[in-house]
C-alpha cells in the first residue's frame, strides 16, 4: 500500500493531495489534539488512518491492517488529565508525578482487551485482534464497524424511534449481554453511544472500558458513571453490582429509545421517584412492555429483573414458568442475589473456594423464589409430560361440596403422619437450645414470606434479603419456602419420610455430594411445629461443613418454611450461634404466592399448580367413554379452553391438561392405559410416538406423546403410593408453554387425596 495513494479516512487509493472520492475525506483537515499523525504504522502491522473517537482516557482511530488487508479500529491509552503527547509527536509523557496513577490506568485499559478476548465469539459483541504496548503507553485492534451509533441514528430519526424497531436493535446486544454476564462479567456502561448499527443493520455493543476508569485516585470504576444509564449502584464504591446492573443501564437506553427522554439520575429517585411511565409521555406500548421496562428501571436492586435474560423474556412475552413465578409471587422481589461478586477481572486467585463460600455463591446466584420453585417447576422432558385423554367430547362441570363448577382450592385438613414404618431419627444431640443470647441481634423482615428473623448485626446480607453470613466466622443462614424438592411437599410428614431426598435436592445445587445426617427430629419453632435435621456435607473440592436444616410448617395448605444453617464442623459457638438464629424465626401468615393446592374428595386427587397460568381454572369433569363415564379434573389455560372443551380438535382455542385415576377407564397399569390411548389416536388419524420413561415428583412415569391435525398431545401414567395415577395435556403451537408448564407441575406434585 502506498502511504501517498493512500485515503486515511477509507483506506482506498486516490490521487495525492485530493479530497477522497469515496469518503470525502480531506487530509489537510486538522487532527484532534494529541492525535498521531495520519499514516502513523504500529507494532509494524497497523497503519493509522482518521480519528473515529476522542474521550478522557483515549483515543480511537481508523486504522489498515497491513496483514490481514482489512480495515480495523484502534484505540490508543491517553488519559489527558494526566498524560501528553511527547515533542515526537508519538511518545506518551506524564504531566506531573502521577507515575502510579499512569501505569495502574494502563493496566485497566490492557483488561478491557481482555475481556473482549474472551468474547471473541459471542455474537453482537465487537471482538479484539491484537493488544500491544508501545510508544510508553498502550493499545488495542478490534473490529471495524461501518455504521453509526444508536445515539447518532437516534438523532437522525428525529430523536425517537418505534418499539418494535428499538427491540430490533436492542434484542440481539441483550441476548448478547447474557453470554457476557454467564463468563462473570459486566459492562457497567450501555448507553446508546456504546451500541452500533453496522451499515449491513446489524447491532454491536461496544466500549468494555470502564473497568480501566479506576486511575489510583481513589476513584471506583461505579464512580464515573453516565448519568441517566446508571444505577444507583454504581454511585457507590461499594455498591452491590451484578447482572442487573446491566439490565438497568439497557432499561434507561429502550426508555430513551421510545420516549427521546432520559430516565431522571437513579439517586434522585431514592426520596421521591419522578420517572414517568412511557404511557404518561404519550408512548402507546402492550401493557407487558411498559411493566417490563418499569421493573427494568427498579431503584432497588432486588425489585429489578435478576439478568438480562428474565427482562428480555419480559419484553418479548416469552417469559418461562419459573420467570412467571419470581414475577407473580411478588413485584417487589426478583433480584438474584450474587451479593458482592467481583466480576470483571476477578479469577479467584487458584483458592479453594471453602463449602461456605459455595453456599452463597449459590445464595448469591440463586433467589429466594428459585429455590422455592424446585421440583415443581421441572422441565421434564423438552415439550412434554403431557398427555391427553379424551380425544374427544366436551366437558360436563360437576359441583364440589356444593361449590359450583370449580373444584376446592384451600386449606384441607391435616395430611396422614408418615407411616409406621418409617426410621425414627436420633433426637438425643441436635439440634440444642443455646444459652442466654450474647448476640447483637437486628430482626429482619422476610418480605414476601411474611416472616421475619433476628440476625446478628455484624452478618452481611444478600440483595434480595433472604440470605445472611458472616464469612469471618464461617456461619450462613437461608431462608425460602419449598413445596417441591424431588418430591412434593404438602406438610412436616412428607419432609421426615424422605430426609435423604429432601437434603440431597438441596445439597446438589451447593456441589454437596457426600453428606451423613446426624441427627434428626420434631421441634417446634416460633409456635409452629417444625423438623429438623442436623447433617455434615462434603463438597466435590473435599471441603466439609456442618449444616441445619429446619422446615417449618405454615398457615398454608402445602409446603413449608425451610431454613438452612452452615458453619465450621465441630465449632461449637458456631453451632450455637446458628441454632440461637434459627430459633428466632417467626411467620405472620402465608407467603405471596400464585400456587395454590386444588383437591377433590369425589375424586379423591390433590396438586399444586400456579393459578397465574390457569386462566379458566380447575375443574371437575365428566367425560364420555364408549360404555361410561371417567371422573377427571381438568386444568385450563384459558376461559375460551374451557368453553372448546377438552380433546376438540377442531376449536382454535382447544387445551388443557387432564389428571385423575387410570382405574377411571377400566385399567390397572400404565401400559394398558397407553395402550388404550394409542388406538385411540391411531382411529383418529393421528400418530403415536416412541414411549419413554420420565421421573418426576419422586415417581417414573411412562409417557407417549402424539399428534392429531395441528394439536399435540401426550399421555403419562405412574404408580403413586400404591395407586396409578394419569396425567395428560393437549396443546397447539399458541398455548404450548403454558399447557407444558401445568402438565409438569400436576406431574411432580399429583398425589391421593
């Protein structure tokens, strides 16, 4: 390439000393201050064309790569408080004794090539080539984009753009933003001069700098901040930031996008919240939008969507069943805690990590209402455990105690106590009443589970304010409410009867492989009866903990109150400490949830299912067979699903999940009902799939799926406590989540009655 042909604005040949007749670009146009000189050729591989950018810390510029022959972006480290260019036009020199501060800068600036190393193939994210240092300061090639900015093409369009097309640019750097976040990483700085749209209309996020903001002064990178983008996390050295961070900095861009307003500063809404809804600003959005950016732009960390993931499945209206759940039960809660992690540039040192710091690492990434949700929102199988029954007929509505069409849903009596066969747990040790406290204790009000408990003043608290610890002394406290843990939970009985599986559910998620219960035995806890085990975990480093769990029963008709302790094996004041904790732990009512347990004693079946889904509710219902009749309960989506009535292939609006006895239909086994079900299809024109085996809510069920005209269906039977139970769906291509999501949790909770 020859430097005299050369344009320095497009790299492509022109005559001397002309304006460029592609670009337009004049050479005699002056440099921005400290610039290179045009042509300037680094590590013997980059020639240096225009300006692209200038900010406080650096300068980006177009620049040739000589070897690969591509165009690239460069940006050069020049903090201008505090470094100028030499006489030579090239080298970098201090202004002042600020030795330290320079090369600490420069180190920051070397991580953000880092960082974009490591996402090298992450879509939509502007990858880097090479880093390098020279000329006494440093520098980095990445891509070339050809496009503009957001803010730029915002200006452009009069400085608002449409929803829909705001969402088409943005979606792809928040599906992008998800990868980033899963490698531990944040941005810290979306905006929309740091998102482009490339001349092909394609969308790039830019500008992974401001972990390099730190300059030795005792400034934090949470410091220097865009007003506006930022949370009020980031105002604070010590602010608790994480994904959310990001997801309220990408709110403040699609609020700028669709309203051309920026978000009132995040500090100054803490006293008195001014931001307006995008509906006051005259923006017409689906009410779900409007709420998804709303909760995007949440003051508080925890009322914002855990990760970017929850809020563009918010935006988008493909929101997951757990996603519904953290939603539905409170809109005041969802955060996932990660606490205090360090993100960018944080590899842990090659430490261990100790079983404690496993515990809240999962605290921390784990809010209250996934721990909760457990079980009985599993996937099983990727679109099914869902089956029908009637393929054909509608459905007859058969009053419950007099109630109408819709079977009860409350508070039944007390469940069976486990049976005599069950161990009996050692009770002479553990757990043991402390002494008198000598413990600073703060109570702690525990939200949407309407409970509180005394923890002592000096434990760290987790964001969503479910968790605690004092990592000094080795002891954590977690808090939830768990219905499903492998099996369903309905009361204390059916915590004692499967301890082993009750502590290996939770113990999976903590990397706890091997654990030894101890001890274990009725206890009762705030004036309500309790259980409690004592065991000692081992995690997959070799690393062992002592450890309490204490499930306590509520005003509610499933579940329970689970509480699990942690501290050093055999410290003793640890132990106390941690029992002294747990015993303070008091309920005031039931948790703010959208499951309920639906039962019926005519036909003598219980499950716990999310009422936010079941939109035409739950009923008892008569279907036809060819000789008589089966007694079913039936699960709808929708009202008009309940009007189309069960196995109407021929309505739109046809769906619904189906749960009763399979002696209903004169059959005793799981494969005579399958059997019956596939002939079934078969005469109707349809297909049967492979049959399958799936475990879920402590049983296996054999399933098999099929398909008639556009519908899906499947079917599933298992052995349940002696009895053989069935539970089918049929959906289509529009209720298909929702349907799977109610099947799946009628499967792992359907017990006798």
């Amino acid at each position: 390439m020859n430097p005299e042909r050369v344009c320095f604005g497009c790299f492509q040949e022109k005559e001397p000393g002309s304006v460029c007749p592609h670009c337009g670009f004049r050479e005699d146009e002056e440099q921005p201050y400290l610039a290179l000189p045009l042509g300037t050729l680094l590590n013997g591989r980059y020639m240096l064309g225009k300006v692209l950018g200038v900010g406080g810390f650096g300068i980006t510029y177009l620049g040739y790569d000589l070897t690969l022959e591509i165009r690239v972006a460069i940006k050069e480290y020049m903090p201008s408080s505090i470094a100028t260019r030499n006489a030579d036009r090239y080298n970098v020199t201090r202004t002042g004794r600020v030795e330290e501060d320079y090369q600490y800068g420069m180190e920051r600036f070397l991580d953000e090539a880092k960082i974009l190393a490591k996402l090298q193939n992450t879509p939509h994210v502007v990858s880097v080539q090479n880093y390098f240092k020279e000329n006494n300061t440093a520098y980095f090639v990445m891509e070339y984009i050809d496009g503009m900015s957001l803010k730029a093409y915002l200006a452009d369009q009069g400085g608002k753009i449409p929803y829909t097309q705001a969402l088409t640019i943005l979606q792809p750097i928040m599906e992008a933003l998800t990868q980033v976040h899963a490698l531990n990483l944040l941005h810290r700085d979306i905006s929309p001069d740091n998102i482009y749209i490339t001349s092909r209309g394609e969308s790039r996020l830019l500008d992974f700098g401001a972990a390099r903001f730190a300059l030795g002064d005792g400034k934090s990178v949470s410091v220097i901040l865009k007003h506006g983008y930022a949370p009020e996390e980031q105002y604070s050295s010590h602010g608790n930031q994480g994904p959310w961070t990001d997801v309220y900095a990408m709110g403040a861009t699609l609020y700028r996008c669709i309203t051309g307003q920026l978000p009132p500063d995040s500090v100054t809404r803490i006293h008195g919240d001014t931001l307006k809804a995008p509906s006051e600003l005259g923006v017409s959005l689906p009410k779900h939008v409007e709420q998804a950016i709303l909760k995007a732009l949440a003051v508080k960390t925890e009322d914002r969507f855990p990760n970017m993931d929850a809020f563009l499945r918010a935006l988008t209206g493909r929101v997951t069943v757990q996603e519904q759940v953290a939603a539905s039960v409170s809109e005041r809660t969802q955060a996932a805690a990660f606490g205090q992690t360090v993100y960018v540039g944080s590899d842990g040192g090659g430490e261990k990590p100790s079983p404690l710091s496993k515990l809240m690492a999962y605290c921390r990434a784990n809010p209250v209402i996934a721990w909760a949700s457990g079980g009985g929102l599993l996937a099983v199988i990727a679109l099914c455990i869902i089956l029908p029954i009637a393929l054909s007929g509608g459905r007859e509505s058969i009053p419950a105690g007099g109630g109408g069409g819709d079977i009860s849903a409350g508070s039944p009596p007390a469940v069976n106590t486990p049976s005599d066969t069950a161990d009996t747990p050692d009770t002479t040790d553990e757990p043991s009443v402390p002494p008198a406290s000598t413990l600073e204790m703060e109570t702690r009000d525990l939200g949407i589970l309407n409970a509180s408990i005394d923890i002592p003043s000096d434990y760290i608290v987790s964001a969503d304010g479910f968790s605690f610890m004092n990592e000094d002394r080795g002891c954590a406290v977690m808090t939830s409410f768990l219905w499903n843990a492998g099996i369903p939970i309905y009361s204390l009985s059916d915590v004692e009867t499967n301890q082993e599986t009750v502590i290996s559910f939770m113990m999976t998620s903590f990397d706890v492989t091997d654990f030894t219960i101890r001890s274990a035995g009725s206890d009762s806890i705030g004036g309500q009866e309790a259980y409690q085990i004592c065991f000692t975990g081992t995690d997959t480093d070799g690393v062992t903990m002592d450890m309490v769990y204490t499930a306590v029963q509520g005003d509610s008709a499933f579940g329970c109150y689970s509480i699990l302790g942690a501290y050093p094996v055999g410290d003793e004041a640890g132990k106390e400490e941690i029992s002294e904790i747990l015993r303070t732990f008091r309920t005031d009512g039931i948790p703010d949830m959208t499951y309920s347990m639906w039962y019926s004693e005519n036909i003598g079946i219980k499950f716990i299912i999310d009422n936010s889904l079941a939109q035409g509710s739950v009923w008892e219902t008569s279907l036809q067979l060819e000789n008589d009749t089966a007694e079913v309960i039936a699960v709808y989506p929708t009202e008009a699903a309940v009007d189309a009535g069960l196995g109407n292939v021929d309505s739109p609006d046809a769906g619904g999940v189906e749960a009763g006895y399979v002696s209903e239909f004169g059959y005793t086994t799981p494969e005579e009902l399958l059997d019956d079900h596939a002939a079934s299809v078969a005469a109707s024109g349809g297909a049967a799939g492979e049959r399958y085996t799936a475990v879920t809510g402590g049983a296996e069920w054999l399933c098999q799926n099929y398909t008639i005209g556009s519908y899906y269906f499947s079917s599933g039977a298992a052995v349940i406590d002696g009895q053989c139970f069935y539970v089918s769906a049929m959906y289509s291509a529009s209720n298909q989540e929702t349907v799977v999501a109610l099947c799946n949790q009628v499967m792992a909770s359907i017990r006798p009655w």
